[in-house]
C-alpha cells in the first residue's frame, strides 16, 4: 500500500482553511526556494542590525529598580525625602549644603582583622597594629581619598578639612593625628591602650564609642581575636544637592573614586583575578592576619565584575547547542540557519520591548533569557526537522513525478505538523512568562515581557526562515558532521535498504523502539494492564505527592540572601558585621523617620513635567504632597508631636530582630520640638504654648531652626530638615532615630519587628490631639521597602501559577481536544513543578529571588514535552490509531526524539551557567536542569504511560468528534495504516505487538 500521494495531498489541502493555506505556503517556499531562504535572512540581518544598534544597550543600575513604587512604605518614603530636599536652606555656604560635610551612613569602608591561623590569644600585639596601619594606610594616603572622606569644619579653618579616620581602630593608638607611617609601637604601650579600651566596654558609653571595634567575646575572654575599623566618606557627592540626590549617578562617582585604591589593595596582598575565579575567592594574608574588607561601594564594583565574568558562559551554552543541533540535524547549514534565528530574536525582542510596549528598562535579568531561548528555539527547529526526516517515510518518490510536488508533500506534512505542535508549546510557555509579567516587582515583570516576546518570535522565526533552509539542504548542500559529507542523491537513486536503514538508525529510535515501547507496552494487546506503565505511573505519582508537600513548606530566607560563594570575601560579612561584634555603628542599625504636615506623594507631578514611569524608577518618582491644614502654630499640633516623641521612646519590643528592649535605639531620637520647647524657656523664661499671640511663635522658631544644633549631634548637626521651612512657611515637622534591629534583616525578623512598629504607629495615631495633627508618615530606608519586596516575589511566584495553570488548561483543551488528555497533562505539569521546587527545598533553599524567578521559568519550561506528546497522542487518532496503545506507539515513534533533544539542548544551555561566581547563576542552572530532568522524566515515565493505561479510546473525551483517516493516507511512521500492513496472522498468533516487525514492514514497503 502507498504512501501520501499529490492528490491526498490536493484533497486533504483543501479540507479547511488552515490546510489551505499551509499548502500554499509550503508550495510558495518549494517553487521559490532561493527567494524564501535568501530573502529571509537578509530581513533578518537588516532588521537585527537595525533594531540591535537602536535598542540593543542595558540601563544604569538604580537604587530604586527592585523597590515596588505603589506600596505606602515607598511612596511615604519617597514623600518625605521629596519635601526634605525642598527646605529652605539657611545659606548658599551653610555645611549642610557643602560637598562631603556629612559622613555617609551607606558609603563606609569596613576592614576586618583576624589571626589567620585561628588562634586564640589577643590580636592586638605590636606587630599586628603595625600590619592594620599599613593596611588602612593605603587608602587614607591615596590620592583619591580627599575626594570620598567626609569634611568638617573648626575653628582654626577657613574650610573644611578632611575628618582624621576617627573610626579607625589603628588611630586609637598612633593618634589621630599620626601621618600613617606606620612604626612598630612599643607592646607596653599597646597593652595599657587596649586595657583602658576593654575596660570601658562595662559602661554604657564605653560600649557605643569602642565596642563596635571589638569582637563580641572580648568581655568574656578578657582580649579580642577579632577586631574592626571603619572609614566613613562623605555625602553628598561633588555636584549633587543632597545624599539622596540622584542616587544612581552619585552611587557611580563614589565607585569611580574607589575603584583605584581597590587596585593597590591587591597589589598589597599580592593577589589578581583569574579565568572563572574572584580576586576575592580566596584568603587575603598579611604577616599573622587575615584581612576582609568591605563596603558597599567595593561590592558593587565586584558584582558588576562577576557578572560580566558569569556571562561568558552563554558563549558555552552558544557553542553546545549549535554542535548538538548539527548533531541532531545532521546538517551544519540547517544548525548554522537555527542558530542565527534563536541569535537574531534577542536584539529584535529588544526592539518590540522597547518601542512597542515603551519599556526603557533592560538590565542582567533580560540576558539571562539567552539561556531560555536557547533551548526553545533549538526545540522549536528539532520539530520541524524531525517532522521533515519522518516524511520521507510516509512520502515515497515513486508516486511522484517530479522533485517539486514530491518536496510539497513532505514540506506540507512537517510544516503542518510544526505549526500546530510549537504553536501550543510557545503560546503556553509564552503565557507563563506574561504571568511573570503580571508581579509587582518591575524587573521581573519586565523579564517576563521579554521572554515572552523572544519566545513568540522564534516560533515565528522557525516557520517562516527554517522550512526554506530545510529545502535548500535537501537540494543543495551535502549533509554533514563537523566536517566532510555526502553528496545528495539523485532523483532516480532509491531509498536507502532495510540492512542501512537499521544499521544509521538513531540510539534515540533504538531506545524507543527496542526498549521504552515494548517495556511500557508489556502485557495483553489492548489491555489496560500494563505492569511496568502501572509502576512507573504509581513510582513518580509517590514522588509528586511528596514534592508537593516539600515545595508547600518553601518559605523566604530567614537569613540575609547571600550572592557570593561561600568561599568568597564578601559571604556573609554583613551577618559578620552585625552578629559579632560588642556593637554596632549607626549605620548598622534600620534609620527611622515620622513626619507631620505630609499627606502623601503625588506621582504624576514633576519638575521635568513628565509623569512617573516605573520603566525608569530613578527619575520623576513625585513631588510630595503637603497637608494645608498642617499649623505649626498650634499648640494642639506641637503638643501632639511632643506626645508621639515619648510615645517612641517607650515603645517596647519583644521581637528577636530588636537588640534592645526597645523599638529604638537608646537615646537615638532626634525630637526638635521637644529641645525647642526647652530652648524657648531658657531662652525667653516662659513656655512656647504662653506666647500670645502664637504668631510671634514662628520668627523664633526660625532662629532655633537656624542658630541652634540637636543635642544628639551638637557638631554636625542641623535643624534644616527637621524644621521643614519651604517659601519660609513651615510645612512639616519629622523626627528621626535608629530602629534596634539591624539593616538588612531576613523577612521573616522584619516581619516580627513590624509588628511593635504598627501598635506604635497606631497608638501615634490613636493619641490625643491626634485629628489636628494630620497625617503621620513613617520611613525606615529600604527595611520596609525592601520587605515588601521579598513578599512580592513569593506572591509572584504564586500568582503566576494561578494564571499560568489555568492557561495551559486551555491551551491543552484546544489543542488535544480532548477533556481526559488535557487533566493528565495538567496534573503532570503541577508534578513537574512540584518536583523542582520540593527538590530546592529539601536541598535547603529558602524561596528568595533566584527561586522565585526560576519557578515561573520551571513553568513554562515544564509544559513543552508533555504538550508535544500529548499533541502527538491526539493526532495519532486522525491517522488509524484509534486505540490508546496505537497512539502511544504514534506518539514516542514521532514526536519521542524530538522532546529528548530539545531536553539536551535546554539543559545542556542551563547547565554552562554552573560554574558562575554569582550564586544566582548557579541556582538558574541547578533549577533549569532539574526541570528539564523532571520534565523529560514526567513526559515519558509518568504521562504517556498514564495516557496508555488510562486512556482515552478513539472518540473517549473529545470535545468535538474528530474521525481518524483510514489506512493508506500516508500517516507518518507507526501509524495504523503502516500497522496493518503487517503480518496479521502472525501478529494474532505471538499475541503481542511486535513495533519492531511493524517498521521493517515498513521500511521493506517504502524500499518497494
């Protein structure tokens, strides 16, 4: 019996629209080959070159990229820093308006001293100080150092000078005002400094001045074995208003001034970066010590560096999956052709994301979706070159005439087959990502609008650049491995013999025909008892449920999330920094702010006229809003204020995360009515709430405001901001102190401290006076901020599966048609999931952001190999395989080694990222690799055997009665047509399904 014939084609065409139009494109791209595939690529190039040269650049890093701009954390955060920046300064000269004559809380050198061998006894010895003087040496002697250290003024100078490192713990014992030669001290005399050092540690005061130096042991042990010294530099920055003042620009200028003395660090410690290896990977030694140092500025300088470094792995993921799609393929042309597509849609995907859909933002998130289309695009090209290889099978040149109309007939069937098949796989796994793009967090959502994108492009790419290049392979280049080749047949040449075709036979066709058929099928001929296909499905539906329960208990990190290895420098040193040490700086603990007479921020208001876009959170963040109501003059107002500031400092806190008894820190709250009250007694000799009338209030407050400094902070201090005097109207008041918990806390501390921050906020609220006193604000810097991050990403991940799910359910209902085949399909995805993610969580990862990315990307990445089976098992009934095992065999015979290379190639493109310095790179690897794993594993272990077993039967399910073709329609390889041609008889006597007597039937008959 033939094959697919001309006129089974011209009939079939004509059947529907679809088909329709499918011949008259593959017709189209056989008649005018070299059109298609020259013109093709040339568009492609041009509008690459064009688009890539526009669009194709990443956006500055900015302090607010991550920060959600709706959350009332954010937008009181940004209110009141808007109406700081606006107070009336009290002069052009004043210090608060000067470059660097305010230590900066953020930009802080830390270095850290250790014995390198771990011993026990004191550090401070006369040969250790000499080595921290020396170290700290480099940078207070650099020429940059003049331009980061923070300024203040004196009497005996005209303008400021550089602050003496008053924080250095070196300078404890040469003297602040030592020129940093460094000389070997005498050991008496350092043992008398630390005694006197040590000791003061039992006072409340010593502790605050000296115990940030000390190792939190010390009392215990009588010495320290560790011990630390800081340099603060200054803000604001040469050319900018204020510390907050352009944030990204300013953050860029401290890092260009550090960057060199960074250099001379690693020459003093004799140590440079290698290929794949941080500069900071192993110890830094110095005599006896081992030496960390680090600041905020040092770590993003060496962030940026490993991710540059981390990202020259794609060209290994690049150069794998070309080889493999040569392999694959067996066509260098056909790879080379694949890979410009998959290559090309990335600089085009920037083009639509950024000039259609308006999104400026494009940063290292957006180039991690090299790895995802990589394996995508490779996929979407092994079906159709699949698809083609299989039709040389069902298409046999004899019933054909002509080259032409034979080419039709086989382009027809892959590219039909091609456009449904990677249709349902793209558009679910393209709806996965515009899940991701519904999160609140801007960098993600904007990830999952570019993914998207490129994965619609290539299925886009696939069928209209591929089936070209697949037609000028077949008829004008030699297929190839690596090198050399056959010349092509011609025309009149017949098929290959049965004795070539079984000895060329793929491993992967062996697998399924010698063992994973036969196997699974073990047992009575059309029965539902299938022993192995019973286990497997029992094996992995155990597995899946335990899963499930392990991925139902991922919670955040309780821990700050660590990005650096942990052999690295930087690993844990904020934990470090915050856990054991005798105590801590102010910058180490959560600043705090409440403000009246601000209601809000309005964000589409701006000085540059232009609305806030959360593509471009740096810039056009608002103007604040104030309160008209807000009367500074009002003794009801002020008492309020006043009231609320002891309110604050009584304010317990029970909660693990607070280092005191307190919300605060003792004696941190800076209150400026409170000091203002007593200043205008002493002043005036009676109480600001006597004056009469209150209007004869407001010039003196100005004259506190300018002439007077915060008991707290009686050098550098000011009341400019605190007393938000804007047009000389008082608009708002603010108080601001240090939380006692420290920055950069795990959520889940956050979350226990805020508690006791909302009962403060509504006793604020609650109290008397409270209704004149108008709106209270409160800030706390990125604590609150930033929580709300890390809640937005589990709620992300969470909201996308319910999009997601859903989604595929559909997609799947449309595509099979069939109600039976779409549940197990579903119910295999969850599995899927659930597997990867109960995996992370029984390795012992928190959920933080590389999970949380990675578990929508597990989504779309799970439902490509069992939508393609599951397409395939459908379309089986349209070609004789009316019975579930028919269709079972149809399914892993044409769609089997396509869903195994598509998993080796998308894990083989993942696992390149595994040897990246940044953790991240490394849990996107580990994540993408268990997916597939899980993936391929559920797609042939779980789902076909259950489709097997389970059903459905011909017309069982169907949403719409389909009618399968009768035989000798030219069904592609394992099809009810090609079984029938078997030995009936003989087949009816072993009582079992020979598959393997069935295709060399076949192959005898095409050879015929």
């Amino acid at each position: 019996m033939g094959g697919m014939t001309k006129a089974d084609l011209e009939a079939e065409a004509s059947s529907s629209f679809f088909n329709r139009k499918v011949a008259g494109i593959t017709k189209s791209v056989v008649h005018s080959t070299k059109l298609w595939f020259y013109g093709s690529l040339t568009f492609l190039l041009l509008i690459t070159m064009i688009l890539g040269a526009t669009t194709w650049e990443n956006t500055q890093p900015g302090e607010y990229d991550w920060i959600i701009a709706e959350t009332v954390y954010s937008e009181a955060t940004d209110a009141i820093g808007y109406a700081t920046g606006e107070v009336d300064p009290f002069s052009t000269t004043a210090v608060s308006s000067t470059p660097r004559t305010n230590p900066s809380d953020w930009h802080t050198m830390t270095h850290i001293y250790e014995w390198a061998d771990g011993r026990s006894s004191t550090i401070l010895t006369s040969k250790n100080i000499q080595t921290m003087c020396n170290t700290e040496a480099i940078l207070a002697t650099h020429d940059n150092y003049p331009k980061l250290c923070y300024l203040e003024r004196n009497a005996s100078a005209t303008t400021p000078t550089c602050n003496g490192m008053t924080l250095s713990l070196a300078l404890r014992y040469y003297g602040i005002d030592h020129d940093w030669t460094c000389p070997l001290l005498d050991q008496g005399d350092i043992d008398d400094i630390s005694d006197a050092l040590i000791a003061s540690l039992e006072t409340d005061l010593g502790m605050i001045m000296h115990g940030l130096h000390f190792d939190k042991e010390t009392i215990a042990n009588g010495h320290p074995t560790m011990v630390r010294s800081f340099v603060q530099f200054g803000a604001p920055m040469e050319g900018f208003s204020s510390p907050d003042d352009d944030l990204t620009a300013q953050n860029a200028a401290y890092e260009k001034l550090v960057a060199p003395w960074e250099t001379e660090m690693h020459k003093y410690f004799g140590v440079g970066p290698s290929f794949g290896k941080s500069v900071y990977a192993g110890l830094h030694l110095k005599d006896d010590l081992k030496i960390r140092y680090w600041g905020l500025d040092l770590q993003q300088l060496e962030f940026l560096r490993l991710i540059e470094g981390d990202m020259l792995f794609s060209m290994f993921a690049l150069i794998f999956v070309c080889i493999w799609m040569t392999v694959h393929t067996g066509s260098c042309v056909l790879s080379s052709v694949g890979m410009l597509q998959i290559v090309c849609s990335l600089p085009i995907g920037c083009g639509i994301y950024k000039l259609c859909f308006g999104i400026a933002y494009f940063d290292t998130l957006q180039t991690l979706v090299i790895f995802l289309v990589l394996g995508v695009g490779a996929d979407d090209v092994f079906v159709l070159a699949d698809a083609w290889a299989q039709s040389e099978e069902t298409v046999l040149k004899k019933d054909y005439a002509n080259e032409a109309d034979y080419l039709h007939t086989r382009l027809y069937l892959a590219y039909s087959r091609t456009v449904k098949a990677v249709f349902n796989t793209s558009f679910t796994t393209a709806m996965a990502f515009v899940a991701t793009a519904m999160s609140p967090i801007m960098p993600i959502s904007t990830f999952g609008i570019y993914a998207a994108i490129c994965i619609i492009l290539n299925y886009l790419l696939v069928i209209s650049v591929t089936p070209s290049a697949i037609v000028v392979v077949y008829r004008r280049t030699s297929k190839c491995f690596c090198a050399g080749g056959t010349a092509k047949p011609s025309w009149d040449v017949q098929t290959k013999s049965v004795e070539e075709t079984a000895k060329h036979s793929s491993i992967v066709d062996k697998f399924y025909g010698s063992f994973y058929i036969p196997l699974m099928t073990m047992g009575k001929p059309n029965s539902r008892v299938k022993p192995v296909a019973i286990c497997s499905i029992s094996m992995l539906f155990v597995w899946g449920c335990i899963a499930t329960s392990a991925a139902s208990r991922l919670k955040p990190p309780t821990q700050q999330e660590q990005w650096f290895p942990s052999t690295h420098m930087f690993d844990g040193i904020i934990d470090t920094m915050t856990r054991d040490f005798s105590s801590a700086t102010a910058a180490n603990y959560v600043p705090m702010t409440f403000s009246w007479g601000i209601d809000g921020i309005d964000r589409d208001v701006n000085e540059s006229g232009e609305k806030f876009n959360k593509y471009v959170p740096n810039q056009n963040r608002g103007e604040a809003v104030f309160n008209p109501e807000f009367d500074i003059l009002n003794p009801d107002v002020r008492a309020h204020i006043v009231a609320s500031c002891s309110l604050i400092r009584q304010q317990e806190c029970s909660a693990m995360g607070c280092n005191f008894d307190t919300l605060i820190v003792p004696d941190s709250l800076i209150c400026p009515l409170e000091e203002f009250n007593l200043w205008h007694e002493a002043t005036y000799g009676q109480a600001a709430d006597d004056v009469v009338p209150q209007s004869d209030l407001l010039p003196r407050l100005k004259t506190f405001r300018k002439d007077t400094k915060p008991a707290n902070d009686p050098i550098l201090g000011s009341w400019e901001t605190y007393i938000g005097l804007i047009d000389d109207e008082v608009k708002f008041v603010k108080l601001s102190l240090s939380m006692s918990m420290y920055t950069l806390q795990s959520i889940d501390t956050k979350k226990d401290v805020k508690v006791f921050w909302e009962k403060l906020m509504s006793d604020i609220e609650t109290a008397e006076n409270s209704d004149v006193g108008g709106t209270v604000l409160s800030e706390s810097g990125i604590a609150w901020t930033w929580m709300e991050t890390e809640q937005g990403l589990v709620d992300g991940l969470f909201n996308g599966f319910l999009i997601c799910f859903p989604v595929a359910l559909g997609v799947l209902l449309v595509a099979t048609n069939n109600v039976l085949v779409s549940v197990w399909s579903i119910l295999s995805i969850a599995f899927i999931v659930a597997s990867v993610l109960g995996t992370v969580e029984m390795m012992g990862f928190p959920l933080g952001v590389a999970e949380s990315i990675a578990g929508i990307i597990v989504v779309g990445f799970s439902v490509d190999y069992v939508v393609h089976m599951a397409h395939m098992f459908v379309d089986g009934l349209e070609h004789g395989c009316d019975t579930s095992e028919k269709r079972f065999d149809y399914s892993c015979r044409n769609m089997g080694g396509t869903i195994i290379a598509g998993a080796v190639t998308t894990a083989g493109s993942g696992a390149s990222m595994f040897p990246g310095t940044i953790q991240f790179f490394y849990k996107m690897a580990l994540l993408i690799v268990l997916t597939i794993m899980f993936s391929i594993s559920y797609a042939l272990f779980f789902f076909m055997p259950l489709v097997l077993v389970a059903g459905p039967d011909k017309n069982f399910g169907n949403l719409f009665k389909k009618e399968g073709k009768s035989a000798g329609d030219g069904s592609p390889k394992g099809s009810s047509a090609r079984v029938e041609q078997a030995d009936e008889e003989e087949r009816k006597g072993r009582g079992e399904w020979n598959v393997e007597l069935v295709k060399v039937e076949n192959i005898k008959e095409a050879n015929l």
